[in-house]
C-alpha cells in the first residue's frame, strides 16, 4: 500500500519531512499577508476633461458618445458614469472571466472610435485600470499654521509622492485636499461689453501672453548664439497689464476687464486632519505585495521624509489599515496554535503514550508547513479565510493518524514487533484513510466549483482546507 514504502524506508522519509517543512518554512515567509483573499474585479475606468463644460454638456457631448462605443464591448457587466463640472468618468465592470489586459485594449479602441464624435478638448480621454475592493492601506497628513495649502500640496506631489512611490509594495500614490497654485482671472461682463471686447480676445490673449516657443538663434560666418529664455507667467501681478485690445488708440489691459488674482486650480477641493486643513497622501499597494511589510517600509521611511520637507510642516500617519489585520493574524495564529497543542493533549491523554504522541504532533504541523509551500505556488496570501481554513484542518489532518496509531498499537499489544506492527496496521487501514481523506475533499467541490464573488471569495479556503488534508 501507499505507506509501505515509507515505512520500509525511514532514512528517506525523514528527509522528505525535513525538506516538506522547510519548503513550508521558506515559503511562509514570503506568503503576501492580507485581510482577505486578492480577488481582482476586471474593471477600467475612463476620465474625460473638458474645462469650463457644464455638468450637462458633459453628459451629452461627451458621456453618451464614449457611453455607446463601450457597449459594443462583449463581457461588460456592468458600467457607471458621472459628469461634473468640466470632467466624466465612465467606470465599466466585466465578468470575472475577462482578461482585464484584452478588456483595456478593446476599451482603448472604443475612445478611439469615438474621438470623431467628442469635441475638442485639451487632452483624449485617459484610461485606468482599477480595482474597486483595493482601499488606501495608509493616509498621511500634512498640515502647517504658516504655509499655504497650495505650497503643501505642492511639496507633497513633488517631493513626498514621488519618494513613496519608489518604495517597494506601494502600487498608487494620491494627493488630495488641495491642488496646485494658479492665477485666476474672472472676467466682469460689463467691462467686456463697455469696451466692445469678446471672450475669445480675453482667452487669445493669455493663451499668446503664457506661450513657450522656440525663440530661434542669432549666427555669425563662425558661432551660432541660441536663444533661450521663457515668455510664461507664474503671478497674478504678471498676468495684470497685459493688453487684451486697443481702444480709441489707448490700451486695454486685463486689469481694466477682470480680476486676476493668486489662487487654486480647484478651489472646491479641501482636506481636514484632526479638524485642522490639509493634504493628505494616499498610499495603496501593488495586488501581490504584503500589506504589513509595506506599511513598515513605509514608517521606515518617514524620518527621511520629515527631514527633507520644512520644520513648519507637519507629516504624520491619520490611517493605517494594518492594525487591524495585524491584530486578526495574529488571533487567527495565536488560535492555530492552541488547537494543535489542544489536539496533541487529547491525543496523549487518550492513549498514555509518548512515542504515539509524537507521531500526531510532527504530522499536523508538517501538514500545515506543506500547505504554506502550496499557496506560495498558487500566488494565495496569508488572510483570515487562509488562516482559518488552517484552524479548522487541524482537527481533520489529526484523525488519520490517530486512526492509523490505533490501528498499529492494537497490533503491538498482541505481541508483534514495532516494523511488522507498522506494515500490517497501516495496510489495513490505508484504503479507511483514503476514504475519508476523499470524502473530506469531495465536501469542498461545491465551493471549488462556486461562481461570482462569493465563489472567488471562498475559493481560497476550500483550496487551503483540501491542501492541507491531503498534505
């Protein structure tokens, strides 16, 4: 039988369970720990930009074009948009079964189809693939009681944002609660209209006054001289005299039509941390990386940080999602390990022996160190299913080999030896250990086999669990 081998052999068997744990052991280690399972929704998203376009206009000239390309796409299940002032957002959500790398290109070849359709805008439309169950695992704050919030967001984007998204495990990095610094110029109507002016003059005006072109060079029969300098403004104060028309042989200047002022981009966007204003940071990870150990990474990482902004600013950590998934691991560990040492005490209470004892408490944790070894090559992660698939196999994995200990001990009492006792009582009981090992499996098939989310969901568990039992 199955067995016989390992029995006639023990030198080998030995390094075979040694090499199994250790190939568990090693393999733990590089388990990606999260809440729970990775399950990646096959979903992209469009974002449109059109400045100055009502809600309304978007929706129409620019949402229902892109709206009626995208549904000739196979696969889509659901799609979503949203329009706001100058801006829309198309999310579209395929089946579980589509490639999310085929769905972009085809998505891609949609916005394409539809360019002829949209109006002008500054930039195409931009595609993004998302994962909507993917949340921020850190939010940082910065906030200050002397520096602009333009000057935070502006220290954040350049400086903070691009050193965090060098760091390993960080997937996104978002700012928000501010936006970069802007010259804002509102025109009066009535000043326009006193002097005869339109709103295209005012537009033509900047776009020509804010323009950085060649300036060309100036050459000898020996040496060429490039000329290099920059005709772009940066201040209200700049942007002040400039001349939008003449008038009666006098000049108009965009000061006489409008008020030009020092502002935002996006006046409507603010953040708060502890009641106080500021930017946050938000920090999401790539899908196969570890949620705890990029946190770490992280916090290694902020001393440099605080050290390369100015003393007036402060950066300090509102959000960490690992706090509770440390604490939940390490319950689930924490509850791993008391069901196996509960199940050794059973097991040598039951049979008052040491050596028959040992068997079951090498056997268990070898079965769970091989499992670790099987979810690194299946790309699963360290979760609460995970875990608690592990838990509950404890119980499973033991009662094969207290039955085959039974078996063979019954064999010893009547006077045979330890080998011949071995051979006999594991040949008799190996097809009831099969058995029931199969019978334990076959019960996991239906949510092996199980569709949508709560089927990739508990698809983890059932693989784990079987794993482990036929480990």
């Amino acid at each position: 039988m199955i067995s016989t081998p390992f029995i006639k052999r023990p030198i080998a068997t030995s390094l075979l369970t040694i090499a199994l744990a250790l190939a568990g052991g090693v393999a733990f280690v590089f388990l990606p720990v999260a809440p729970i399972p990775q399950i990646e929704f096959p979903t992209i998203q469009v974002n449109a930009n059109l400045p100055g376009a009502s809600p309304d206009t978007m929706a129409s000239a620019v949402a229902t074009p892109l709206e009626r390309q995208f549904g000739r796409i196979a696969g889509i299940t659901e799609m979503t948009s949203s329009s706001n002032l100058g801006q829309t957002q198309v999310a579209m959500q395929f089946d579980l079964s589509r490639n999310i790398d085929a769905a972009a290109r085809d998505v891609q070849a949609a916005v394409n189809a539809a360019r002829g359709q949209l109006p002008s805008m500054p930039s195409n439309p931009n595609i993004r693939k998302v994962n909507p169950s993917d949340q921020a695992v850190m939010v940082l704050a910065l906030t200050s009681e002397s520096v602009q919030r333009s000057k935070l967001y502006d220290i954040a984007d350049s400086i903070i944002a691009q050193k965090l998204a060098q760091v390993s495990g960080v997937g996104q990095v978002n700012v928000s609660g501010s936006s970069k610094p802007a010259v804002r110029v509102q025109v009066n109507p009535g000043a326009l209209s006193k002097y005869n002016i339109g709103w295209d003059q005012v537009r033509n005006a900047l776009n020509a006054a804010n323009a950085n072109r060649p300036k060309g060079a100036i050459s000898s029969d020996q040496n060429m001289w490039q000329i290099s300098t920059t005709d772009q403004l940066f201040t209200a104060d700049e942007y002040q005299p400039l001349i939008v028309a003449y008038r009666n042989g006098a000049a108009v200047r965009l000061t006489d039509v409008a008020t030009v002022t020092d502002s935002l981009e996006d006046r409507r966007n603010a953040g708060l941390a502890n009641g106080k204003p500021s930017v946050l940071i938000e920090l999401r990870k790539q899908p196969s990386a570890n949620i705890i150990e990029t946190v770490d990474r992280v916090r290694e990482l902020l001393p440099q940080l605080k050290a390369s902004i100015p003393p007036s600013i402060d950066l300090q950590v509102i959000i960490d999602r690992t706090a509770t998934v440390r604490a939940s691991i390490n319950d689930i560990e924490y509850t791993i390990l008391i069901s196996v040492g509960l199940v050794i005490l059973v097991v040598f209470i039951f049979l008052r022996n040491l050596w028959s004892t040992i068997i079951p408490s090498i056997s268990v944790p070898l079965s769970l160190l091989g499992t670790f070894g099987v979810m690194y090559l299946l790309g699963y992660s360290v979760d609460n299913l995970s875990l608690m698939a592990l838990a509950i196999s404890t119980g499973f994995v033991v009662d094969d080999a207290i039955v085959v200990i039974e078996n063979i001990t019954r064999y010893l009492e009547k006077g045979f030896s330890p080998a011949v006792a071995a051979l006999k009582g594991s040949r008799e009981i190996a097809f009831t250990v099969i058995s029931m090992s199969a019978s334990l499996i076959a019960v996991f098939i239906p949510i092996l086999l199980m569709g949508g989310i709560i089927g990739r969901l508990f698809r983890e568990f059932s693989v784990t669990l079987v794993v482990a039992i036929g480990v």
